[in-house]
C-alpha cells in the first residue's frame, strides 16, 4: 500500500476521463493531457486541470473538489480561469463541486460578478452540488470509481447504497484508499456502526486525507458538527478496533497457521480497543496457539 494523498485531486486524477464524462454528460468527451494546475502568484492551486477533445474541439475542464461551501470561491474561479487561458491558450469550461449541503438560507453561487465605473467583470461556472444529486440514479450510470466514496452524501443514500459502492470498490487496485474515504463520508449521514459492519478502512490512509484534516480543523457545517464530531469519535475507535482484529489475525495466520486462527477470528467482534490491543501484543508472542487461547479466554473472563 503505497503513501497517497487520498484527497479530491487523487480521486479525479486516477480516472480523469471518467469524471469529465459524468460531470459533461458527455460520452465522447477525451482527455487528452492532464496539466499543472499550480499558477505564478498564486498560492493555492485547482484541484484538477485537464485538456479535453469534444467533437474536434480542444479545451480546458477546471475541476475544484469542496468538502463545503465557500463563499470566495466565485472570485477564485474568475482568477483560476483567467490564469488557465493565459497559460495555455485554450477556453475554460470550471467545474466546483461540492460536497456537503451548507446551512439553510444559504445559496450556492455559480458565477462572479462585479461591475464598477461602467466596466463588467463576470465569470459563470458549473457548481454540482452532490446533496442534491440521486445516489440510485448515479449508481446506474456506472460512474468512475473515483466517485463511489462520494455517493452516501447524496440524495436518497441508504446502508444499501453503502453495501454497492463498497462492492465495486473492492475490484480496484487502490480498493484500500477508496473504501477508507467511502466509510469517511458514509459515516457523516449513516449509523456508524452499520458502516463499520459493511466498509473497511484504514486510519494510516486516513490520516493523509486532506479532507479528514479539513473535517478535523473546520468541522462540515451548522446541524452536522456535534453529529460528525461524535460520528467521527466513535467511527475512528471502531476503525481502530478492525484494523486491530485484522492485524491479530493476520499475525496468527502466520505464526501458527490459518486454521488455527480461523477459530478465534469471530471471538474478537465483540472485544473493546484496549482489549484488543492486548491480544495484539499477546499474538506477537505467544509461544503457542494454547498461550494465545489462554490469554483470550481470560479477557472474556473479565
């Protein structure tokens, strides 16, 4: 498992042609050459910048991924846009999507807009706003599975929904990354124990996510932030806990074969962290499976 940055620009540049199709509705879109986003004078770069070939025509699709609203993003774009065009030389289509509905009474902008001493300054943009997308109905059009980890946030998610993105995930390379960022957003509109039973995930992959440090440092929006507070408390003891159960299996599958460790693997579901963490050290150095056993017996004693 390598060392990813599992925040927006990783899930769009791992399948960039894919999102360009779902986001344009437009199969016969190609990308032709992913290009850097990073701008003189700018300090902040787009997430993603893609040279794209529609019906003989070639441009630009600037993609910004935002966990919530943000209400400089218009004056961003206009700027983001206009140092693309410079650079490049090619027309803009932005793209901002976001993630998280904001509080209510507030609208999402999809332009900028200025005007002073009798000159305009306008630019609009697409905002695709994933709380008002159908998550059934965006499971059936196949999607990239860049945006698998996004579909509990939307319209009409359900556990099932969960249960189907994980599903498809585990047939990716990077199935680890996607599934860790699936059960992150799951957990902000579902229960989070019946995520933790359907999606794995990973807190060393986690804890490099951009979007977990910017859950950690802002919180998501009014109405959700004591809930996501107490999600993310409980969802990461729980993550903490399988990847324990999972460790210990793995070390006893190797120490003392898989059919021994087989028939203690469902005896750890229902054990605490701090227990678990003792059977961790307890599975490095047991000198037998009957040592281990031993030592499990006596915390399920307790």
């Amino acid at each position: 498992m390598g060392e990813k940055d599992i925040g927006g620009k990783y899930l769009i540049d791992r399948d960039p042609e894919g999102w360009v199709r779902w986001l344009l509705h437009e199969p016969d879109v190609t990308v032709t050459q992913t290009l850097s986003a990073e701008f003189q004078f700018v300090g902040r770069r787009s997430d993603s910048l893609l040279q794209v070939m529609l019906n003989g025509v070639l441009f630009l699709v600037l993609i910004e991924l935002q966990l919530h609203y943000d209400p400089a993003m218009p004056l961003r774009m206009l700027i983001y846009c206009a140092l693309a065009r410079q650079k490049y030389g090619l027309p803009v289509l932005p793209i901002v999507i976001y993630l998280v509905e904001p509080s209510a009474g507030s609208s999402v902008a999809t332009d900028y807009h200025a005007e002073f001493m009798g000159r305009v300054t306008h630019q609009d943009f697409t905002a695709v706003k994933m709380w008002e997308l159908d998550a059934h109905e965006t499971l059936k059009q196949s999607p990239p599975a860049g945006l698998l980890p996004y579909v509990p946030l939307m319209a009409g998610a359900d556990i099932e929904v969960v249960r189907e993105c994980a599903r498809r995930i585990r047939s990716e390379p990077d199935h680890e990354e996607l599934e860790t960022i699936l059960a992150l957003f799951a957990m902000i509109k579902l229960d989070v124990e019946q995520v933790a039973q359907i999606v794995r995930w990973h807190m060393t992959i986690l804890e490099k996510s951009p979007i977990y440090q910017e859950i950690l440092l802002k919180g998501v929006q009014q109405g959700l932030e004591q809930g996501l507070e107490q999600g993310l408390e409980q969802g990461l003891e729980l993550g903490r806990e399988q990847e324990l159960r999972q460790n210990i299996g793995r070390i006893l599958t190797q120490r003392f074969g898989q059919r021994e460790s087989n028939s203690v693997i469902m005896r750890l579901e229902f054990l605490s962290l701090s227990t678990l963490e003792s059977l961790f050290d307890e599975a490095l150095t047991a000198s037998d499976m009957a040592d281990f056993l031993a030592a499990l017996a006596a915390v399920e004693a307790e």
